[in-house]
C-alpha cells in the first residue's frame, strides 16, 4: 500500500480546461518526492486532489489505498495537508504559532495537544525562533 496513489487521474476546470491528463503517481512510504513544473502545469492542481479539495473529472485519488470520500476526507485531510504557495492564502493569525495551530485547533485538539504539536512542528522545522 502506497501513502498516495492516482491512477489515470483527469481534470478539467469549468470551461473545459483539461488541467490533469492521465496522471498515474505513487508516493511509497518514506519517499521524498519533488513535483516541479513550470506555471499553470498542474502542480496545484494534483496537490488539491490529495486532500479532496478537488475531484477528479474521471480516474481515482487512494490515500493509504482507500478512495477520499465525504465520510473519510475529515480524517485524510489531518494526513494530508497542502501549504499554499501564496502566503496571502495561508496566513490567518498575527503570529506563526497561532498559524500552525490553525488546523490542529480545529480539529478540536485540547489545549495542551495543540502547543505540544505547534512546538513540535516548529521544532522539526527549526524555525521555533519565529513562533511569536
């Protein structure tokens, strides 16, 4: 079982913009992969189905070999998550702590869960400098 598989994954924006073609893609367990193109080849596009913000106009999206479904997104999405590459559409709070502690808040983590976490993925990162 792969962490993310497509296979044969079609897109087409309202307007009949075909934006994904065919697209077959494993990300093995432990994997670092670099999705690169140029502007406008679909790299945001891929990535928005990852996490069921989008469906596919035809194909198929398996996370840990399970298909997203309404049922299952809530629980893909705490697995999945994408950072924007405009940081217009990213930041919410006045600092970078809050920020990350964005979606684990509304996970309905509890207090404690949450700035462990937040200290954490700063820590990892190493950027706990920046959190305030």
């Amino acid at each position: 079982m792969h962490l993310i598989e497509t296979r044969e994954l079609c897109y087409v924006y309202p307007g009949k913009v075909t934006a994904l073609n065919n697209i077959n893609f494993i990300a093995p367990r432990k994997a670092r992969i670099a999705v690169i193109g140029s502007n406008g080849a679909g790299k945001s596009t891929l990535f928005k189905h990852f996490n069921g913000i989008f469906k596919p106009t035809s194909g198929s999206v398996l996370i840990r070999g399970e298909p997203i479904t309404k049922q299952n997104s809530r629980e893909i999405r705490k697995f999945v998550g994408i950072v924007f590459q405009n940081p217009d559409d990213q930041i919410f709070s006045p600092t970078v702590e809050q920020d990350v502690a964005f979606g684990p808040t509304n996970l309905g983590l509890d207090a404690e869960t949450i700035h462990h976490r937040v200290h954490e993925a700063l820590r990892v990162v190493g950027i706990e400098h920046l959190a305030s």
